[in-house]
C-alpha cells in the first residue's frame, strides 16, 4: 500500500520501518488523514504474517509537534454546529471524537505485535502519547530532542491515554509535575523517569529501535499484564496519603482553580490508577470531552495556539512583498535593551554591528551577550563552539560606518525625544535608500519621532519588552506614513529571531503599555480606599495574572511610572493623570527613595539573596487602612481585570489595533493577562458582551467614570455582538 504520510519497508527481518513525513510540512502534525494511514498501516502490520513488528520513526529533523491547527479548529467548529442542530446528540458526538486517537493508539498497542517508537527532536502531545502506546521507546541523545505533553499551556489535558500511561510508568508526583506544568523533558531525564527505555546516538536510533523487537520486545503493555502495580503503590498507601493531598493544595495555590484542564489531570489520574486501564481511559474521555465545552479551553486553544502561530507566521504581514533576508544589521545604542537586541538577533544567526557613544560603550553592550552566552554554556544550553559562534556575529562600533550595508537598524537609544533625533539624522546620513529604521521605544509616538526623518515611510516602531532574551512578544508599531514595506521587513526580523508580533497603530504607550498602566493605576485607587496591600496584590494573582500590580510597578520601576505620569502630564494637561496617582508616586520616590526593585526598596523591600522580597511595612502607613473582610476579593479581581480589558477595548474602538488575535495574545504575552481567558477582549467575548456591560455599569457607579463602557461595547452589546465576530480575522484575511 501508499501512503501520503508514510512510508512503510519490511527489511529481511521482518521488521517493517514506518517512517512519517508529511509532504509540504516543516514538521509532521496529526490530522484526520495521518490518524486515518496510521489505522491502515496498523492493520497493514499485523495482517502480515512476514512482518514480526514496527518501528515508528519520522522522516524529519523532528518527531512531531501533536495536532494540526486545522484539526482543533475543526473540532470547535463542530461541536458549535452540532450544539445547534442536534443538541442533544452533540456532546456524544464531541466524546467519540475526542477519543478518536485515545482507541486508535490503544489498537496499535493491543494489536499483538511490538512497536517501538524512535523519537527524534521534537515530540510531544500526541505524538508522544503514541510513542508511550508503543511497547518500546529509544530516544536521540541529540539535545533537540525535547519531550513533553505540553496540552495544559493551552487549555487542555493529555487526552490521549496520557493521564493513565505516564503515571503507570513513573511515580504519581513526577507525573503530575511534568502533565501539569506542560514542561519538557530531555531524553536522559525522559529516561531516568521511565518514560523512555533507551537513549543512544543520533546515528544509532533506527538501529536500536530495531534491536529491541530483534531481542524479543513482549506486544503487551505493562498495565495489561497480570499481576500489574502502579509504580510506587498506587492510590491506596501510606506515600499516597501524604501525595495527593499535597498535590491538590500545590495545583490551589499555582492556578487559583482558573485552569480546568490542570485540575481535569489531577481527576484523572486519582481515578484512573483505581480502575482497570480500558475504564481508566473512558473516564478520561469524558474529562476531556468536558474540558473541551469549557470557556477557558476553546479562549486558550484559540489564543495560544491557533492565533499565536497565525501571528508567528505573519497573518499581517503585506502581500506581494519579497521576504527580506536580513544576514546583517545595526543595533544603535549598547546599553541594557540594545545589548539583548543584539544577543537575540545573533542568536538567529544574524550578523549585528552594536554602536553607542564610545567603543567602551558598545564593548560593554556586548558584555551583556557574554555573560548569557556564559550562563547557557554552564547550563549545557549551548556549546562553547555555538556560543562562541554567537559572539562572533556581534562587532561593537563607536561610529556608523559599520552601517553602510545594512537592509534594518534598530535603534534603542534613551528614551528622549532630543537623543533618539540626533541618531535618527546621523544614522540617515550613511543609511542606505532602501534600508528601514526601527526605533524601539515604549512610550515616544513613532509619528513625532518620523518627523526627524527624511524617509518616513521607512520609520518603524519595533517595540521590545524587557527582558528581551525571554519576553517573545514584539510590538510593531505604524507611524502615520509607515509603508508596506517598512512594516514587511520588521515583520521579517520578528520571525528571523522567533519572537511574535503584534501590529499596532500609533498612540502614547501603544497598546501593551496602556493596558498594562490600566492594572496597576486600579491598585493605587485600591491603596486609597484602605485595601491592604496584601489583599490587593493577592487579589491580582487569583484573577490570574504572574504577579500583583504593586509587585509589577516595582519591576517596571517606580521612578519610571512617575516619570510617564509627569510625561502625560506635560503633554497632555493635569487632567491625564489621576492626582491622587502622581502624588502616590511622588512620595514614594522623593520622599522615600522608594524606586522600585532596582534600588532594593518599592512598594516591597529586596533583601539579599537567598532571603524573599516581602511588602515595605510602610506601605500601610501611605493611606488610612480598613480591615480585609470589609472587602470583597471577588471584586477586586473583577475590577483589576475589567480595567484592562475596558482599555483593549478602547484601543479596538480607536483603531490602535485592528485585529482581535493580536489583542488576546499581546495582552498575555506582554503582561501576563490572565492566560486562562484567552487575552483581553476573549475575556470580555467568554462572558459576553452584554454582561461585561453591565458588570463596567456597576463598577462605573461605585468606582468611577474610567470603568464607563465605550459607546462601540455599548453598540454590540445591543446588538448581541462578539469582537470575534465584529472584527472577524478570517473574514479579512478571505477578502484579500
């Protein structure tokens, strides 16, 4: 037989070699089809008397990276059509087919003849949950190799066997810490828990995995054996009854019970181990059959894993442009964010001259790229010959001549307008024609700063968030005369150095730092109502967000918060700034020294390490404090993340940005907004417009204007609107 996606040869052992590599893909991914090939080659196998066993092995650098983004969205788009035609047959039809590749795998696993599994690169979702249904598993011992079940990142679980194969092969804990925290694992530690039966030389996979049935691999899973027990006892033992209490409590205080599909694992695995291993998986069908219809994993799925790899692989970028290949550019101004621009964009394997003022300077930029270079060496993320290499690519400069040949600069000098006019005018002079100039900048408009220069269509904002080695977020922002072009080659860059993009119209503070400034400004009206700082910045991380809004102001630095505030300010007029806000900064910067952590002393006090921070005890004497019960926490959670969302809100209404994906995962990538919800305007889309309405309404009455809905959240509320639906991305992207 033929196969699109596979390729099947029987050697003269009788060992057939299945190898997946899916035509006009970079890497292989399940969909109807492969699930449909890999049934036939199943049956294929064990039909033939000449074939003694398998080995599944892919045909590209990596294994796979799980399902295909046509498969989820297809899934969603029939459990959505089923709900309307045949409701009361549309939750069992979602059942059968989520366990499409649960029965499949478990066919393969029962179907009398052995299988190894030989993991290359990249495996994970489903691709290792068919790997953990083979009888035997080798894995490369190249560090590509990366193994995971990494579904809880977007909303889901393991729901393919899973939650009953990994905890029967490793302890419960270990697998509860790896299946709810979505983490990687390496072959040698994939190995070491179990998971993995033999890690050899890249050259020696095929070979091994071949051995394995050679030396007489038994067809028959551990749990089907008789006699079976779960490693380390099972659910009723004395290690048990200390675990799984531990368990829930950890899984409590990490996700604040926002995530259904971290719980659903812990479910799964409590019952499963109890239970035969067939009923075992039909409880876990249903699990995840449930997790499916939940808001939370359809905002999750959609946001961080359709829209991000859409944005990744430039859903806005123009058509009919050439994609530029960007082997060199120039990076002006050396100090903390120019120094990782440039690390990152060597990183990629472009080549980056790095100026500032003197070549002390620029040297010491580079500096910062040496000591990352040092820290992945000495945590084996690097070689020293890769790290080296990456060194090389980056030529410290005190002038612009280095710049003569470039197609990109960026330039991240200080934030004030007169400096970044002086670079922009002698970067210009030796610029060539077609080149573009990208500024980062977190708060400067692009349009004011283009006026500096003679080509404005060539101007750009690429706005980087710190810090920028791990921050994948990238703001792109359009003067008013920014070009296609322009907005191409940025996009380019962005993907050149794997970092995501979104697309922004011009604005003060753009669209992340609007939002951003939105959370944290809610926390000083809290400290003014006599909220007690703990309670508040409890409150933010039970809504979900990574950190508290104090605690965030600290990172930011609270000297910069006043330094915008005073910015606005001046631009704009007293009334653009809270008075009570400024007068909160003020203090705590000229009358405390209190600027954040950089100088050890915010809102929390930084002690040396190993000691933690924890809140200034002064932060209590700022504003008469009230007792916590007379507070409602619900509320407060409601207010951090309605007064974000309302300002994404308004920058959709403005026109600052256009498309609704960009939102949801600027939002959560940028800040950390609640990544349960999907971003921003999902939160508001997965309660519905009209009940966010109202809900603004209430807040409004007690709290102030600033939670007034806009008159557009009005409008769809009327009109029983979604943003999706309004702003529909697809629909555009059809049209072009």
């Amino acid at each position: 037989m033929t196969y699109t996606n596979f390729t099947v040869e029987t050697d003269a052992d009788g060992i057939a070699l299945v190898t997946w590599n899916m035509p006009d893909k970079s890497m292989n991914v399940f969909t109807v089809e492969v699930m449909d090939e890999i049934d036939a080659i199943i049956d294929q196998v064990v039909a033939d008397a000449a074939v003694k066993g398998a080995v599944f092995t892919s045909g590209k650098s990596s294994f796979s990276g799980g399902a295909d983004l046509s498969m989820i969205k297809g899934m969603f788009t029939m459990m959505l059509e089923e709900k309307e035609k045949d409701p009361d047959n549309a939750i069992q039809k979602l059942f059968d087919v989520a366990g499409r590749m649960t029965w499949l795998w478990r066919k393969l696993e029962t179907c009398g003849k052995p299988w190894v599994s030989a993991i290359n690169g990249t495996c994970m979702g489903g691709a290792f949950e068919l790997s953990l249904a083979c009888h035997g598993r080798v894995a490369s011992s190249a560090k590509s190799v990366k193994i995971a079940l990494p579904e809880v990142k977007v909303g889901i679980f393991p729901g393919a066997g899973g939650t009953q194969r990994v905890p029967r092969l490793t302890n419960a804990q270990d697998a509860l810490q790896m299946m709810t925290t979505g983490s990687s694992l390496t072959a040698s530690r994939a190995k070491a828990m179990g998971l993995v039966h033999q890690v050899v030389e890249p050259d020696q996979l095929i070979a091994a995995a071949k051995q394995m049935i050679k030396d007489g691999l038994k067809p028959v899973a551990p749990w089907d054996e008789k006699g079976f027990k779960v490693p380390g006892g099972g659910i009723w033992t004395p290690a048990a009854a200390q675990l799984w209490p531990a368990a829930s409590a950890i899984l409590r205080r990490e996700t604040h019970g926002n995530y259904p599909g971290a719980l659903a694992i812990v479910k799964c695995v409590y019952e499963g181990l109890q239970l035969p291993f067939d009923t075992a998986l039909k409880v876990e069908q249903r699990y995840f059959t449930q997790v499916l219809q939940t808001t939370e994993a359809f905002s999750m799925i959609r946001s961080l894993f359709i829209s991000m790899q859409e944005l990744g692989k430039g859903a806005r970028r123009p058509a009919g442009i050439e994609k530029s290949d960007l082997k060199k550019i120039g990076v002006v101004g050396a100090g903390f964010m120019g120094a990782s621009i440039a690390y990152v964009s060597a990183a990629a394997g472009i080549s980056v001259t790095l100026i500032d003022r003197d070549l002390e300077a620029a040297a010491k930029g580079k500096a910062v790229s040496e000591k990352l270079v040092a820290d992945s060496v000495g945590k084996g993320r690097m070689t020293k010959e890769e790290g080296e290499k990456l060194l090389s690519l980056i030529t410290p400069a005190a002038d612009y001549e280095g710049l003569r040949d470039v197609k990109l600069v960026v330039e991240a000098v200080f934030e004030d307008r007169n400096v970044k006019k002086a670079v922009i005018e002698a970067v210009e002079a030796v610029l060539p024609e077609d080149a573009i100039f990208a500024s980062n900048t977190s708060t400067l408009p692009i349009t004011g700063l283009a006026e500096n220069s003679k080509r404005a269509k060539q101007f750009i904002g690429v706005h980087f968030f710190s810090p920028v080695e791990k921050m994948m977020l990238t703001e792109v922002i359009l003067g008013e005369q920014t070009g296609d072009k322009a907005l191409a080659v940025a996009l380019d860059y962005v993907a050149a150095i794997k970092k995501t993009p979104i697309v922004v119209n011009d604005t003060r503070g753009f669209y992340v730092n609007r939002c951003v400034f939105r959370y944290m400004n809610e926390a000083y009206d809290m400290l003014a109502e006599g909220v007690p700082a703990a309670m508040i910045e409890n409150a933010g991380k039970m809504a979900g967000m990574p950190v508290g809004p104090l605690s965030l102001t600290d990172e930011i630095a609270v000297d910069l918060a006043q330094k915008i505030m005073k910015a606005y300010i001046a631009d704009l007029g007293e009334g653009a700034v809270k008075p009570g806000h400024m007068a909160l900064m003020n203090k705590m910067v000229d009358e405390f020294d209190r600027r954040g952590r950089k100088n050890a002393k915010g809102f929390y006090d930084y002690p040396p390490k190993p000691a933690k921070k924890a809140l200034w005890p002064g932060v209590k004497d700022l504003y008469p404090q009230r007792k916590a019960e007379e507070f409602d926490v619900k509320l407060l959670q409601q207010r951090l993340l309605v007064t974000v969302a309302l300002e994404a809100a308004r920058t959709m209404e403005e026109g600052i940005v256009i498309d609704p994906r960009e939102a949801d995962v600027g939002s959560i990538l940028g800040f950390g907004f609640a990544p349960y919800t999907g971003g921003t305007l999902s939160y508001i889309d997965g309660m519905g417009v009209k009940t966010f309405v109202e809900l603004c309404d209430r807040l409004a009455a007690d709290y102030g204007d600033h939670f007034q809905p806009t008159p557009l959240l009005r409008e769809m509320a009327a009109k029983g609107e979604t943003f999706y639906g309004r702003f529909d991305p697809y629909a555009k992207a059809a049209a072009a």
